[in-house]
C-alpha cells in the first residue's frame, strides 16, 4: 500500500484495508478508530488529507538515516567538516541541507578508542529525525530507554557489541530538545574508499551508538 | 510527575526485541503520526502539552498499548481537552458541531518547509548562567506532580557541567500553559558509579540536559 492510499482507503477501498490490517480484532478496533478520527477531523478542516499523505511520504521515503550517513561519512573524509561537525553540529549538518523538526539543536559525540557514546531518551523518544528519521521501534521502548543508562554494556551485548576493556561508555539521555548525533570510528582499511562509498559503512545504529560502523572488508563496493 | 514514562535505571523490562518492520506495524500508525504532526502544527497546543498528554496515560496501558496507541490517546485526549472535538463526535466519527478557529492548518505546499523550519527552542534572555563548563553541580531533590524533564534517576546526584546550551524553553512551565520561562539548559555529565555503584567503571559516564532550576550548587 502506497502512503497516498493510507489516508483514502476510509473512502472507497474497505476491501484493500482490511487486507492490510490483519485478522487481529485489537489492530483492528485501532485502525477503526483511526480512521474514524481522521474522518471527523477532515470533516471539521482542521487537517487536509493531502498534507497527511505529505507527512507520511517524508518521513516514509524522503528523511532517513541516509542523511546521517552523508554527514558522517563527509566528516570521516574532510577534517574541517569534522571539526565544524563537533563545533557547531546544527551548523554543519544544515550546511547538507538537514535540519528542522526534532534537530533543531544538534550535538554531535565522537567515537574514539577510549571513549564509546550511545543516545537514548529514557522519558520518550527523541531522536535526531533530520538525520535518522523516525526512531524504530526497538528505541522507543521500555527495555531500552530503562536499562541503556543503568547496565549500556549488556545492551551493546544485546546488539552483538562487545568494546575494548580500556573503552569507557557515555550514555547521552536525550532530555531536552538537544539532539545527539554519533560519529562512529570510521572502519580500518577504509582508507582507499571515497565518499559516496563511505556512507554505505555508516549503518543507522551505529549513529545511535548500538553498532559499530560496518567493516570495510565485508562490504560489496 | 513520578510517573512510568521515567524508566531510566529499571530493569525488568527484559530483552529488547528487534523487530522487522521497525518504524510502523501497520499502516494506521502512519495515520496517527501524520494527524499528531497535523495537529500539532495547529498550534493549540505545544510539545510538552503534547509530551504531558502521553504521560497521564494510564500506567498500565502506558506501558502495554504500545507507541502510536499511546500518541494516539494522547491525540484524542488534546482534541477533547481543548474542545476542538466533543465526546459525541469522537464516538460518532462526524461532525456535530461549528468547527473550532484554529491558529492556522497545516496546508500540504508548506510541509516541507514547515518541517524544515522545526520549532526551536532556545531563547535569547537577559539572565547570565549560573554555571559555567567544569562547576560541579547537584540535581535537586525536586518530585514536582505535573510535567517534567527531570529524570529520577539522577535526582540528589552530582555531577559536573559538560555543556552550557543556552537559555531554553522550560517544560515544566510550558506544559502548563505558563509561558515558555525560558531557563538556562546545562548538559551535566555523571560519573557512573555515582548513579549507579559498584555496578558500574568509574570511567564511564552518564549525560543527562538539566535546566538551571533543576540544579544547585555543590
């Protein structure tokens, strides 16, 4: 189903939907009150279906971690960007035309050998959208947001990351409006690789700080 | 407020479950976040209204509905709360009444550059910051029973000054309807082992964004 279909299938495609919203009878009472909803609302003007079918297809096709990748994999090419990137990251990442809703104040932390970063919101979900999209699903929940600040070693665990015994951890809780972004270690023997094919090591958790960016070695170019 | 959303530190929550679609499960939690966004842009109310709505969820359903339903009770609760919609029409799914006047709605040329455009938070003021970068600072010991952004986790801990963000919008006011009150935002960065003990390397090191009132000197 195409997003311009999401918002219009209340209309005049019942059969369509109900393929897509399972036999579950709870998924359905939700889709129900969901279109429900969006029907009053259309109905009374405050939303028009055209800017939902909009706001699904940017945040569905448009904005995703492809835009971190850009950022990191010019500031593992160019030291000047870098150096902007951990002076003035909202600067920097706007400068590739990324910025706006949920990164209007960016930070960006550096990966190093001593030092590890891993973002989290334990309150919500706030996330870097411009660069990363919408957060997925794993990061807006409980297991995560409670134990990555208390035990981030058993989460990196759990994401198949063990660091170096001399690595040090810091947790970024995201509590206010500032956004932080991860600069993961560029990969050894990455060296020859240009741009365009650095980005394709830069693996969206690994700007989250739950991976490391992807080997050069084991990666088709 | 004391409240499930401020789970930083519990553990009994078991392993995170990676799942295969990891944006959306179906296609009405795209409807839920585009008419959040929708709504939002209405400006009738503000993102710690918004934040606040999702919080005073049941804890129960908070913690077992999952990510869009809690958005979208949220959502059905604002529209209510703020009289833009009435019990009977959510019920029904029509209209019944005159439409309310809204600020302004979110047409689909603007989008783009409405989303670009975000909503900054920062504040000029004609306060200087208490704290500087290296000042040892500790977390008061504040349980305030309406919104905030102060975790408890880190409450009564020290830690120091890591960033001074500049003066910021103050959440637990801007929730309230009070105004923005913008206060200066710190990003303190705590010693682990201060939170969290033996458990954990001295080395290791947790940042948490404080505004001024949360903070004291030490």
């Amino acid at each position: 189903m195409t997003s311009k279909d999401d918002v219009h299938t209340h209309h005049h495609d019942h059969d369509h939907d109900h393929d897509h919203d399972h036999e579950h009878s709870h998924l359905d009472s939700t889709a129900l009150r969901v279109r429900s909803l969006q029907t009053l609302l259309v109905e009374k003007g405050y939303v028009d279906p055209q800017t939902l079918n909009e706001l699904i297809d940017t945040y569905e096709n448009k904005v995703g971690p492809q835009n971190g990748a850009a950022v990191i994999a010019k500031a593992w090419s160019d030291q000047s960007f870098k150096q902007w990137l951990l002076d003035d990251a909202t600067a920097a990442i706007a400068s590739l035309d990324y910025c706006g809703r949920q990164g209007e104040h960016m930070i960006a932390v550096e990966n190093t050998p001593d030092v590890h970063n891993i973002v989290v919101c334990t309150l919500c979900s706030c996330y870097p959208w411009p660069v990363l999209g919408l957060p997925p699903a794993w990061y807006k929940s409980a297991p995560y947001r409670s134990k990555v600040v208390l035990d981030p070693a058993s989460v990196l665990e759990e994401f198949g990351v063990s660091l170096p015994a001399e690595t040090r951890i810091a947790v970024w809780d995201s509590t206010a409006e500032i956004r932080y972004l991860v600069i993961p270690q560029r990969p050894d023997s990455s060296e020859h690789l240009n741009e365009s094919e650095l980005r394709k090591l830069v693996n969206r958790n690994s700007m989250i700080g739950t991976a490391l960016a992807t080997p050069a070695k084991h990666h088709k170019t | 407020m004391n409240g499930v959303q401020d789970m930083g530190g519990l553990e009994c929550f078991g392993p995170i479950e990676h799942e295969p679609d990891e944006l959306f499960h179906a296609d009405w939690e795209k409807q839920v976040l585009a008419l959040s966004l929708a709504m939002g842009a209405t400006g009738t109310w503000n993102l710690d209204q918004s934040r606040s709505a999702r919080e005073s969820l049941e804890p129960s359903e908070y913690l077992s509905i999952g990510y869009y339903r809690i958005w979208l009770y949220a959502l059905e609760s604002l529209l209510l709360k703020y009289e833009l919609i009435t019990a009977g029409e959510l019920t029904n799914g029509e209209s019944l009444e005159p439409a309310k006047p809204l600020k302004r709605v979110l047409v689909a040329s603007d989008v783009s550059q409405t989303l670009k455009r975000g909503g900054p938070t920062n504040r000029a003021v004609n306060t200087t910051a208490c704290y500087s970068v290296g000042d040892r600072v500790r977390v008061r010991n504040i349980h305030v029973s309406t919104h905030t952004r102060l975790p408890a986790y880190i409450r009564n801990h020290t830690g120091v000054v890591h960033y001074v963000h500049g003066a910021h919008v103050y959440p637990d006011s801007n929730a309230l309807g009070q105004g923005e009150n913008p206060q200066w935002l710190y990003n303190v960065k705590f010693n682990a082992r201060e939170l969290w003990g033996e458990r954990r390397d001295e080395r290791d090191a947790v940042h948490v964004d404080c505004w001024e009132p949360y903070l004291e000197q030490c």
